[in-house]
C-alpha cells in the first residue's frame, strides 16, 4: 500500500522534473546575461555534471535568451562567448535527383 502525505503545492512544484529542468535552465540564462559583451566564460563541472550536460543546457538557455553563443571545450572546460553576429550556416547536402531511366 503506498504512503499517502500531503504537501504544499509550492514543495511539489519544485520538486518535479519539468519545473527543476526549467529553473536549471533559468540559472544558465543568468550565467548568459551577466557576461558583459567582448568578454568570454568559463565553466567546470561540479559534483554530478559532465562537459556534455552543461554543454545542452547552455545551448538550450541560449535558446531562450535568443542568443548566439559560441561554445568551445579545452580539456575538462567549457568557453563560451556571445557571438555578435550571426554566423552563416552552411546548407545541408542537396538531394540527388534520380534520374527516370
């Protein structure tokens, strides 16, 4: 039989999986909009967090921000800066047309 409690919804809201991913991504925004412009960061991993990780999470709040970052990793660090202008994307490989014969 499971143990039934009850809690605050304020204690549930910020114990769940969507709102903590949410207030992750809301610190790595910080982190974003604290860099003053011509300037880099850097960021380590702590206690539980790989390169790979906090690589995602900067993507995804420079997502949010709405802004272009250049990411780069030099052994177990991680750079970023915000780019100032776009970069150019280069187009994806063109389908080939198959011929009718």
């Amino acid at each position: 039989m499971p143990n039934f409690e009850t809690i605050p919804i304020d204690v549930a809201a910020e114990r769940t999986v969507v709102n903590q991913r949410q207030k992750i991504i809301q610190e790595y925004v910080a982190y974003i909009q604290q860099l003053p412009e011509g300037q880099a960061a850097k960021l380590t991993a702590g206690e539980g967090e790989t390169l790979p990780m906090i690589r995602r999470r900067l993507g995804e709040a420079a997502r949010a921000a709405n802004k272009d970052l250049v990411i780069k990793r030099t052994g177990d660090e991680l750079y970023f800066w915000v780019q100032k202008k776009p970069r150019k994307r280069r187009p994806g490989t063109p389908r080939r047309l198959r011929s009718p014969i």
